[in-house]
C-alpha cells in the first residue's frame, strides 16, 4: 500500500457523510473509515448555513482523523 488516502464528502438534504479510503494491496480500495452526523445548515442538497456545515465537516474531519 502506498499510504495515499482518499477522502470522500457526500453533503446530502439532512446529513454529512465522510468516507476514507486507500489502496488496497488486490488494486481496490479499503475503507478506513467512515463517519456520518447530521447538519441543520443543508436543505434539499444546498448549503444554507456555511458556519453550520463547516462545522459539521470539521467535526467529522476530527472523528476521522483521531482513528
């Protein structure tokens, strides 16, 4: 494994989704982590409250990053 990882956000109607991942020895990926929290600051898809999701983004960036 070359150590590379691969973050991946999916900002959805009422949630944050992060997902990391690396390369795996076979030539696909390996999740090592994933962590989900909702968001008050998204509607339907679009940012309302950037200070909000932000936040949140950088909650689940500390949850991920203390694995």
């Amino acid at each position: 494994m070359s150590g590379d990882l691969t973050c991946v956000l999916d900002l959805g109607s009422s949630k944050i989704v992060a997902l990391v991942a690396e390369p795996a020895e076979d030539g696909g990926v390996a999740i090592v982590g994933l962590e989900t929290a909702p968001c008050k600051g998204l509607k339907k898809g679009a940012i309302v409250d950037l200070e909000e999701t932000a936040r949140t983004i950088d909650a689940l960036a500390r949850k991920l990053g203390s694995k």
